[in-house]
C-alpha cells in the first residue's frame, strides 16, 4: 500500500474509531456521571437520564446525515471529513468540563444535551461520508479491505473505551470515577479527535467527486427519490447493525452484570475479548469481500446473528455459557458484515447523491434503533424483563438480513462513472450499468437542487 493510500485509510479509520470511542465512552460511563450530572430522586432515574441524553445525540442523526451528506456531495468528501471530526471533539471537550447539577442545576444537563447534539450532528453524516471516501479512492481490487480497515476503527474506538473505563476503574476505584475520574476519558475523547483532525488535513480530495464536480453534477430531489428504494434498503441493513453493535459492543457487560453472575470488574475486562473478535471478523470479511464479494458477507453475518443472539444471550444469563464464550460469538457475527456493509451500502447511490443517499436511512435507522437501545433495554431490565433484551436484538438483526438477502450484485453502482445519475425522477428503479452518455448531460445541479 502506497504512503499515500496508507495515510487515506488512516484518516478513514480515525474519524470512525473517534465516534465510536466518544459514544463507547458515553454508554459506558453514563452509570458513574449520571448521578453528577442529572437530577433524581435514585440512581436508576439517574442513569436513565443519561441513557435519553444518549438517545438525543442520536436523533441529531438524521438531521446531521442530510446536513453533512449535503456537504459532502456538493463541497467535496474531504471538507465533509474535517467538519465531522472537528465538531466530535468540541462535544467531548465541552462534557468533560461541564459543570455539575449541584453546582448549576439543571444547566449542566442543558449543556451535556447540547454537546450530544452537536456530535449527532457530526456523526449523522460521519459513516456515510467515510464510506463514500473508502468507496471512491480505494484500489477497485482491495475496496473492501480499505473500508474494513476503515471500520475497523468502530471496533478500536469501543476496544479503547473499554480499556480506558478499565484502567479508570483500577487506578481510581468506582467511588473514584464517579466523583470526577470519568471526565478523563471525555479529554481523551477530545484529544483522540483533534489528532484525526489533523491526519484528515493532509488527505486528497476524490479524483471520482472532482470528475462529478468538473461535470456540473449535483445532488437533486428528482435523484433522490429516484433511490428511494434503495435507501429503504440500507434503512433495513443499518436498523440490525446498529443494534448489534450497541448490544455487542457497549451494553453486554451491563447486561453481564445485570445476571448477578459477574462484577462490574469482571464482565468489563472480559469483554475485551468480544471486542478483539469483533475486530478480527471485521477485517478478515473485507479479505473475504475482495474475493468472494461483500453480499455472502453481509447475508452470513445478519443470518447468524439473528439466530443465535436469543440462544448466546440466554445461555449466558443462566450459566450454561461464560460471558468469555457467548460474548466473542456474538460479535464475531456482528463483524462480519460490519466490516464490509458501509462499502455495500454506499455503492447502491450514485456519485452525486452517494452521502446524503446513504447518510439519511443510515442515520435514521441509528436514531431510532441504535440510540434508543441502551434505554431500552435497561427499561426492560428494570421491569424484570432481561431475557426480552436479545429477543428485541434479535427482532431488529432479522429485519437486517431480510434486507440483505434483497441486495443483488445488480443494484451495486461502478464506482467511477456517473451510472444512476439520469435515473427517472418518477422513482423508476435506475439502471446500475455504467452511463455511457457524455457527463454535461446529466442533470446539473443548478437544476432542480436540493
């Protein structure tokens, strides 16, 4: 791999491990802040609080995906790129420094609110336009290994979140974290973020967006809803991941916990093994997407979670399973279509509309079923109702892989040609073989525009 593509798949990676260690960080220590920050009468609406807060950054979402897709579709990926990154960090800086409830009252909720909502913002359009990236700069050969690397950084942000908690809790103990230590990892969230900032400046723009661009190409409502078809697509493919992830990743070792099996300690530090194996299945799917193609990826992943999440979960809520075996499977499944379904997912839109296509289902299907989750499932658990929690997962994992058995090699655009871009404003489904007509003819984006 060239310095150059070297340094693209860094800076992919790094805006996505950013968001991942910023929101892993929030579900984490949400339990340890929540007394701080929010009022209540126990810890239980407390932590509660926290777990709507967590909602709200998510319903930014798909306000942020059209705002941020809208950027990158017409000022070009990079730009894109940097205003997400940048507002992720200004968030996790200004909770680390926010006043307590005992010291402001009800403002210091106000400004952690605010704080989540901006880096929704940010993160609505963050995956959408990463994977746009990876799609359009990466060797057609390696696509899928680029953007698993990419990916990969979901998985290190949640691996570096949990390892951060877990030192948090060995140096500072629990009543140490709780009285101030959980601000730490809000800074190292923060600096994380001005780090990636400063790889994504020395990244290219795309040689496939400047060529859209130079041909007077623009997104448009006619193309839009042209796809939208394919955008109840990857609406169904994200509801699945996103529950998988905010399961797999933030909320099994609460749930661990919520047993009476294992310690907060414990089901923290085994977890790390989960977290491993969602990274190694990760990678190895876009190997295997390379060669075979992402679809059997995507399809074997959302299959088998669905239907061993209900079984995993339940076996290791009764002690027939240790956390240490059922843990790893479940993300292992998880991982393998995680890796590669961005990719996927991106190329099913064109390239005038491919971030804001995507970004916008994505970032819905987030808010609703991904940001909701860790309330949910904590709701169920206070009303005596654990074992529900991998049933409602595996609800949301089901509707994934029916939408990814829908997916055919048909509906997957060339990424380097302006295919799609003529398709029926009417909502015809577009042609996805490649537009052979000169470029000027497309609709321009001074006509029509979004």
């Amino acid at each position: 791999m060239a310095v150059g593509r070297r340094r693209i798949v860094v800076a992919s990676t790094g805006g996505i491990f950013v968001e991942s260690l910023d929101w892993t960080i929030y579900g984490l220590l949400a339990p340890y802040f929540a007394g701080q920050i929010f009022p209540g009468a126990d810890r239980v609406t407390q932590v509660l609080s926290a777990y709507v807060v967590f909602a709200v950054g998510f319903i930014a979402r798909p306000v942020g995906s059209f705002l941020m897709g809208r950027l990158t579709d017409t000022r070009g990926r990079r730009t894109g790129l940097l205003a997400s990154v940048s507002m992720i960090a200004v968030g996790s800086a200004l909770i680390a420094v926010a006043p307590t409830h005992a010291a402001v009252g009800a403002w210091s909720a106000v400004i952690v609110v605010l704080a989540r909502m901006l880096q929704g913002i940010a993160m609505g359009g963050e995956v959408a336009t990463a994977a746009t990236y990876v799609v359009e700069v990466a060797p057609a050969d390696r696509r899928h290994r680029f953007g698993a690397f990419a990916y990969s950084g979901d998985a290190l942000g949640t691996l570096a979140g949990t390892i951060v908690l877990a030192v948090l809790l060995g140096a500072m103990g629990v009543d140490g974290v709780e009285d101030g230590g959980w601000r730490i990892a809000f800074a190292v969230a923060s600096l994380c973020g001005l780090l990636a900032l400063w790889i994504r400046r020395g990244v290219p723009e795309s040689e496939v967006f400047e060529k859209v661009r130079a041909a007077g190409v623009g997104p448009t409502l006619p193309l839009v809803r042209a796809h939208a078809g394919r955008m109840l697509l990857a609406f169904m493919l994200t509801i699945g991941s996103t529950m998988g992830v905010y399961l797999g990743s933030v909320y099994l070792p609460e749930l661990a916990v919520h047993t009476g099996r294992y310690t907060e300690a414990q089901a923290t530090s085994q977890h790390t093994v989960a977290l491993v194996c969602l990274l190694a299945a990760m990678i190895a799917s876009g190997f295997l997407a390379d060669r075979f193609g992402p679809l059997p990826l995507i399809r074997t992943g959302f299959t088998a979670a669905a239907v061993l999440v209900v079984p995993l979960l339940l076996a290791m809520a009764s002690g027939v399973l240790p956390y240490v075996v059922a843990a790893p499977l479940f993300t292992t499944c998880i991982g393998l279509q995680l890796g590669v379904t961005p990719v996927a997912g991106a190329r099913l839109f064109p390239v005038p509309i491919r971030a804001v296509a995507l970004g916008v289902p994505a970032g819905a299907a987030i808010a609703l079923f991904g940001g909701t989750f860790l309330f949910v499932a904590e709701w169920l658990v206070s009303r005596d109702a654990l074992r529900l929690v991998p049933v409602y997962a595996a609800i949301g994992l089901t509707v994934s892989a029916v939408g990814a058995w829908r997916v055919s090699e048909r509906l997957l655009y060339p990424v380097d040609t302006l295919a799609g871009t003529r398709a029926d404003a009417a909502g015809a489904d577009p042609d996805p073989l490649p537009d052979r007509v000169p470029a000027r003819s497309a609709p321009s984006s001074a006509k029509d525009p979004m």
